[in-house]
C-alpha cells in the first residue's frame, strides 16, 4: 500500500515524516485513520524495498516496521534504515509474541520502541510523540555541535589573517569590537529583563511559586558553578532552573500544590502535562529554544522511570538533572517543611535512582557549608503555632490590621486571630520568619 499520498496535501512538507511499513493493508489503514489528524506527514508502504527506497529519497524522522514480511524482517529492513539515515527513530509493531526477535533487534540498538498488535490506540500516539521529540533532541545536538565546530573554524581563520594585518587594522577592530560588545551587552540584558519579566508572571500568578522559581534559579547557578559550569552554558541553565516551572500556570492549582495524602490519579496526569506546557511556552521565543528543552526534562529521573520521555542518566540533558536536584531540594524544605538536615537525607535516598548521585554529592557540599538564612514562609491560619513571629501585617477583607510585623504570637492572638477571621477574613496567607 502507497496510498494515501499526504506528502501532497498543503503544508504537510514542514511537518515531521514518520513512515509505517506492514504488509497488512489493512494495519496501515488503521493507523492513518488513527493519525491523520496528528501534526506529522505520515508515509506508508506494503513493500520493505520501497520503504528503503523512500527513507533515500526523504527526510524521515521516525520509521515504524512490522517484524514479520515476506522478503525482509522488520529488524533487516531497520538496520538498512539505520544505515541510511543513524538518527532515524526506529520502531517494531507485530502481531507475534517473538521475544526472541525483540531482544535481538533492542540488543543491536535497531530500535527504540517494541509494540505488539492489537495496540493501545493512546499509547500508541504517545509512544510516536516521544519518538518524534527523541529525534528532535538528536538532531538538534547535532546542530549545536556543528555550529559550534563552524564558529571556530571561522574563527581560526580570522586569526590566522589577523596575524598579517594587524598593524593597519588595529584601530578598526578595536572601535568594532567596542560596538559590538555594547550591542551583546544590550542583548544579554534584554534577554534577562524578558527572563525577570516572565519570573515575575509567576510570582504575580502565585507568590510561593514565583519564590519556588527564584529559588531553584540561584541554587541551580551556585550549583553549576561549582560542577565548573561556565558562560553561555551557566546563563542557559539558570535560566532554565527560574522558568522550569511556568507550565504550572496551565494546570488548576489544586493539582499542584502538595499534599501529604499525595494525587490521586487524575491529578497527577495533569500534573504530568505541565513540562510540556512549559516547552510549548518558551519554544516560541529564540533566544529561549534549548532552555525549552531542559525545562521540558526537569521531570526525568536518572532510572530512566520519570516524565515525558522516560529518558535515562546521560541522555537527560545536564542543566534538567541539576534543576530536578535543587528543584526537589527546595520543595522538601518549603512545602514538606523539612529542615535541613532531614532534606540532605531525602536526596541521598533518591540518588542513582530519580536522582543523579554525582550532582546530589555536589550539591550536598555546597548546602552544608551555607550557613542558615532567616527568609519568610507562608501558611494557613490552622497552622499557626504560639512562637511564631509574623513577617508581614496581619489584615482582614475590610482593611483592619489585626497584627504588625514582627509580632511574636501567642495562644491567646491564635484564638483572637481565628474568631476574627470567622467574621471578616483575613485576605491573604499567613507570613512567619523561617530559618532555612
């Protein structure tokens, strides 16, 4: 089967291809009706010779092959693919229980998903999802490498030609380069002040997230530095680490907030979506596309067991594994309410397995020779406690200070305090000094 020809329906050139190639008709009708609404430029074919024949004449960025064909297994025809093109995202869909093939094709590295038939129609969609952004991380390492390669060749040969002609163009170079670097200036501060303003969305949409977002942003920094993390590359994660969270601002707070009894199942899928959310937000702006693509890993575990991709140790971008350390870090301390000491032990726990052991080490010796800050917490008034000293005034919905700053509370203002408030509430969270 070649049909249907979508290559030829407008626009479809720009999307990414994924072709599908089963001798069942029947199999890739279903598919197409499955996915034909899906944003990729989907290829089919009945025939393994010419589905070789279209990954050498087209930008291909997944291939998914049945196991059993006449004339060539789906394992031959991926390693042909992969011969072809080696950043072809490679998957196996049969309707046979061949383990014996599944774990030659995976031990030969042929393929990166094996679905059986009948398939799980949403998992299936998920599954070309990753594979689709699996190719996009490949291709786009590959392209930061090459622009980088291009950039010193270039530069190797303006020295070399600077060398000769230095006298006479001194003067030049200088005054340009003084004009160029007043410009880079002016975009790199840009580019912080558009940073600063989305941080400040967060804060205004909600403060404990805004304080979450500075937080993580400083420590991942400090964190960075310490693993020799310099330049450009710093810069990038702790941009990253100040906007990892800004896809919870597309999910209901309720489903985010934590809570000791934990989602319930519901919850928690729509919590999955947010770094997701996230990619979608900064992948529209430029300067902003590979912080994109950390914050939408910040949720990958070191297990390889984490969300979206289930990606494992190193293939987790550098910048997402700090930000999951100090991000995880941050949330025991201001939403479980651990101290310090009782947080170190919880990250020690998740090491080698949701965490990378190397960077919690790291991050462990930089905590403990931080002495301990006196900042502010928020709470609810259920959870007030006599001893507690206020770092904000206290004020109800008709405008009346109950308590100023710097009080220290008693039993008898926690009484007064919650009677009131039945009354004329109190307008806004708690605030208490904390030491972290």
């Amino acid at each position: 089967m070649e049909t249907p020809e979508p290559s030829t329906q407008t626009g479809q050139s720009q999307k990414d291809a994924v072709l599908f190639v089963d001798d069942e008709e029947n199999i890739l009708k279903a598919v197409h009706r499955l996915l034909r609404n899906e944003n990729y430029r989907l290829l089919f074919t009945t025939d393994p010779e010419k589905a070789i024949e279209i990954l050498q004449t087209e930008d291909v960025a997944v291939i998914v092959s049945d196991q059993k064909m006449p004339g060539m297994t789906g394992t031959e025809l991926l390693a042909k693919a992969k011969t072809i093109d080696p950043d072809i995202i490679r998957i196996i869909l049969t309707g046979y229980a061949d383990i014996k093939a599944a774990v030659e094709a995976i031990n030969k590295g042929e393929v990166f998903r094996f679905i059986s038939k009948p398939w799980d129609d949403e998992e299936l969609k998920t599954i070309i999802r990753q594979a689709i952004f699996h190719h996009f991380l490949i291709v786009e390492n590959k392209r930061l490498l090459r622009v980088t390669q291009e950039q010193n060749q270039r530069l190797e040969e303006l020295n070399a030609d600077l060398e000769k002609r230095v006298d006479e163009r001194t003067s030049q170079l200088l005054e340009k380069h003084q004009e160029l670097a007043r410009l880079y200036q002016k975009l790199q501060s840009n580019f912080k002040d558009t940073v600063r303003v989305f941080i400040d969305l967060i804060e205004l949409y909600d403060p404990f997230l805004g304080g979450h977002s500075k937080r993580v942003g400083m420590l991942a920094k400090e964190l960075a530095e310490k693993m020799n993390i310099m330049g450009a590359d710093l810069d990038l994660i702790e941009m990253a680490a100040s906007l990892h969270d800004i896809g919870l601002m597309g999910v209901p707070k309720e489903f985010w907030h934590w809570k000791p009894s934990g989602f319930s199942p519901a919850q928690e899928a729509v919590f999955k979506t947010h770094p997701e959310i996230g990619y979608r937000l900064l992948y529209k702006i430029e300067f902003l596309r590979q912080a994109a693509v950390i914050v939408m890993c910040h949720h990958e575990r070191f297990d390889g067991m984490g969300f979206p991709s289930g990606l494992p140790s190193v293939s987790i971008p550098l910048g997402a594994r700090i930000i999951n350390v100090v991000s995880t870090y941050d949330n025991y301390l201001h939403q479980q309410d651990l101290d310090k000491e009782n947080a170190l032990k919880r990250l020690r726990k998740l090491a080698g397995s949701a965490l990378d052991p190397e960077i919690v080490r790291v991050f462990e010796d930089i905590i403990k020779s931080i002495p301990p800050v006196r900042g502010e917490k928020q709470i609810n008034i259920d959870d007030l406690k006599a001893g507690m000293q206020l770092s904000r005034d206290i004020v109800t919905a008709s405008g009346r200070m109950l308590m100023a700053k710097d009080s220290v509370l008693t039993n008898t203002h926690i009484i007064r305090l919650k009677n009131i408030h039945e009354m004329d509430p109190i307008i806004d969270k708690i605030y208490i000094y904390h030491l972290y």
